[in-house]
C-alpha cells in the first residue's frame, strides 16, 4: 500500500517545479524502508543552475494502532551541487521526525532541526534547535514551527529575536484560504527594539468571491528616544472573483511573470483580468492606528470597484473612494496645525485634528466641502481608454504628438528666386 501510494506520488511529480526522483522503496510484511530525493527546479532562474535537492530517508512500521495505518520515522538533508551552504548552517545535522498516516488519509508529522550557525565574512548567525508539526490532509494543510532565539552579530551590526513562532492552517491549499501568522516576542537591533511583533493574513471564501486581509502589529516599539505602541496596520481585498484569481495565478507561475507567455496565454490572462474587473471588488486600509509620546493618529481609507453595468470596464462610473484621519495629542506642531486648519480642508475635533475625503460619481468631498471632480473623472476616462486597449490585446504604443500647423505667414522664407538671364 505504502508502496503503491509512494509510486503515485512520484509518477504526479516527475514534472514541474517540484519533482521526485530516485525512489528507492525496500518491501516488508511488517516493515519497510526507502529513500527518495525532492528537487525544486527553478524555471524562471536568469542563469542556468542545477535544482535544490533534498535526500529524504524513511523507516515505516505496517501495524495499526489507535492513531492510523502506518507510523514512520525519517529525516532529510540537503544533496547535490547547491547544498553546500545548508550543509554548513546545518553542520551535519539533519532534519528529522516522526509521524503516521491516519485512517481517512491524512499525514501528520511531529519535526526536529538541529542548532543552527554559520560564521561568514565576520558575520556570525546562530538559532536554537527547534521544532514543529505537520498535519497534510486531501485539501488542507497545517503547519507550526517555534524558535527559541535567534541572533545575527557583525560588521558592527546586530540583531535579536525571541520566541519566533509560524503557524500557517489551510482550509484549500490549491485556493489558498486559511490563516498564516508569524510571531516575534521580542526583537531588537542596534538602534530598535520591539515587543509583540505579528503578522497575520486570513484568506476566506464566500460563494464565488475570495476575501483577504493582512494585519501587521507590534504592541511597543523604542527608537530614537521615541516609545511607540499599539501600532496595527490593516490591509484588505473583499470580493475577488475567485476562477478569474485562479487563471491570473497559474498563467503568472507557468510563463515566469508572463516573461515566457504564449499567445494563449495572453489571451487567458486578458480575458480573467476583464471579468476580474466586470465583477468588481473593493482594496484598503480599514485600520491605521498607533500611539506615542505625544499622542497618537487612526485613520481609514477603501477604494470600490462596482460591479460592471454592463460588458465594459468603465472605472469613471465604477470607482468610489473615501478615507478619513485623526490626528490626537501634540503629534503636529502648533504651527503645523494652525497650517492645516487654515486650509479649510481640515477640521478641529476635541484633542486634535481630521481630515477625509470622498469620491463617487464625479463628486469629491473634502471634509464636507465639495469640490470638483472633472479633473477625476478625465483622468478614469483617459486609464478606461487604456484598459480597453490593453484587453482587446492592442498595442498600448502612445500616439505620436503631432506636431501644430504653421500658418503662411510664420512659414520660412524659401530660396531667394534666381535672377532673370
């Protein structure tokens, strides 16, 4: 069964960026054993290089117990011409684990990395041996990794970091919903230190639109005599049509960015970027936020892609704005407040200053006044003229500038006429 499953898998990749090669199983009744090597090929790579390689080794148990089919133990290491600088931050080690394979077909392993160093042209790197988990089921994906401490030293340059934690759980991992995060507890460097670092992403999935949202903090950060904290910036795409996403994805990975497109392909990509654009979707920052020693600011802003009226992209009729930001406290010089209110587009609230705008069909507001949007709207109409251009597949060459007509009179005086004989 192992062995069939082993075979499947390797015939799946023997192609692409990730192939397997060499499989080498040894059969048992009770028992069994093998290797096999995982190498990543680079197909955008500049310059020809020979593939990462990774030599994996297996033992395999077939008795059943309460936690599935078949336990195993094994380890990897790098292998082949460009592992020579893993090897040394490895220094001989390997990773290692051990897991099963349950009865409904998932593979779970628990992992161990050695300690890490290297010491590189007067540039030390050290981290923590560390450890972590795997779960691999037919759709999803879970994965947690936990670093102790890991510090960078040299060339008058340091850097620290504590309790390093990735966790990343995928619901579809061929869609990519699910959540991602990376925490650092502690981190400083010769001139930073912050506290509670954390990057996060949530990707979801609603009928046929996808959601994102990106979220980066630090609960305390200390500069140059600053103390700075509860910074949180918010970043997100609601209603992303989720087959034209799909398209976009694979066309970009299988031609290099489009650098190595075929003419179908073009065509594919032009044709999901429309419907991209027809079926609408908004981008923004529903969160800015942070505090000082002097005070603070928040602040929002979302820009909105309406769904198409009809079959042509028409962002001068689709596209609406707002945004709005509060500055608090003695975050703005006196003068520099007594500036901006003397604009008029910024206005006095209790403990500071706002400011915000919106825009929606043709009509700009500025903190309450309205201003004209003409010079908006040419400029949407001017990009709809480029966007329909580019999607009928048009060369997007600018028209020459031509040139103003001379009158008679301003024209150059020609030859002087030859005298009668």
């Amino acid at each position: 069964m192992l062995a069939a499953g082993l075979q499947e898998l390797a015939l799946e990749h023997s192609k692409g960026d990730l192939r397997i090669r060499n499989l080498a199983h040894e059969a048992g009744w009770l028992n069994s054993s093998g290797a096999l090597d995982l190498e990543w090929h680079n197909q955008c790579a500049e310059d020809a290089e020979g593939p990462t390689v990774v030599h994996l080794e297996y033992r395999a148990r077939h008795v059943p117990d309460l936690k599935g089919l078949t336990r195993f133990d094994w380890s990897a290491a790098p292998a082949g011409e460009a592992a020579t600088g893993v090897q040394q931050l490895l220094r001989g080690g390997k990773l290692t684990g051990t897991g099963h394979a349950g009865f409904d077909g998932t593979f779970s392993t628990e992992m161990q990395l050695p300690e890490l160093g290297m010491v590189a042209n007067g540039e030390t790197l050290q981290v923590t041996p560390s450890g972590g988990r795997m779960e691999l089921g037919k759709t999803a994906l879970r994965f947690d990794w936990v670093f102790e401490r890991m510090a960078m030293r040299g060339n008058g340059n340091a850097l620290e970091a504590k309790h390093i934690a990735l966790t990343l759980d995928l619901k579809n991992r061929t869609v990519g919903t699910g959540r991602a995060a990376l925490d650092i507890e502690s981190m400083s460097t010769t001139d930073v230190t912050l506290q509670g670092l954390r990057v996060s992403s949530e990707t979801t999935e609603r009928g046929d639109r996808l959601d994102s949202r990106v979220t980066e903090s630090v609960r305390s950060a200390q500069f140059l005599g600053q103390n700075l904290k509860d910074l949180v910036l918010e970043a997100e795409v609601k209603g992303l049509h989720t087959a034209s996403v799909q398209t976009l994805s694979k066309v970009f990975s299988e031609s290099c960015g489009l650098q190595n497109a075929t003419a179908d392909e073009k065509l594919q990509m032009r044709t999901a970027l429309k419907k991209l654009l027809l079926a609408g979707f908004s981008v923004g920052i529903p969160k800015l936020q942070g505090s000082g020693n002097e005070g603070g600011l928040d602040g929002n802003l979302v820009l909105t892609l309406a769904p198409a009226q009809g079959d042509e992209v028409l962002l001068a009729s689709q596209l609406s704005s707002s945004g709005q930001i509060n500055i608090k406290g003695k975050l703005m010089q006196p003068e520099q407040k007594a500036f901006a209110l003397s604009t008029g587009y910024v206005n006095e609230v209790p403990d500071g200053v706002q400011a915000g705008f919106e825009y929606g069909g043709g009509i700009l507001k500025v903190s309450g006044k309205t201003l004209d949007g003409a010079m908006v709207q040419l400029g949407l109409q001017k990009l709809d003229a480029w966007i329909k251009t580019f999607l009928a597949g048009e060369s997007l060459a600018l028209p020459e500038e031509e040139l103003p007509a001379v009158a008679p009179s301003e024209a150059p005086a020609g030859p002087p006429a030859a005298p009668a004989s």
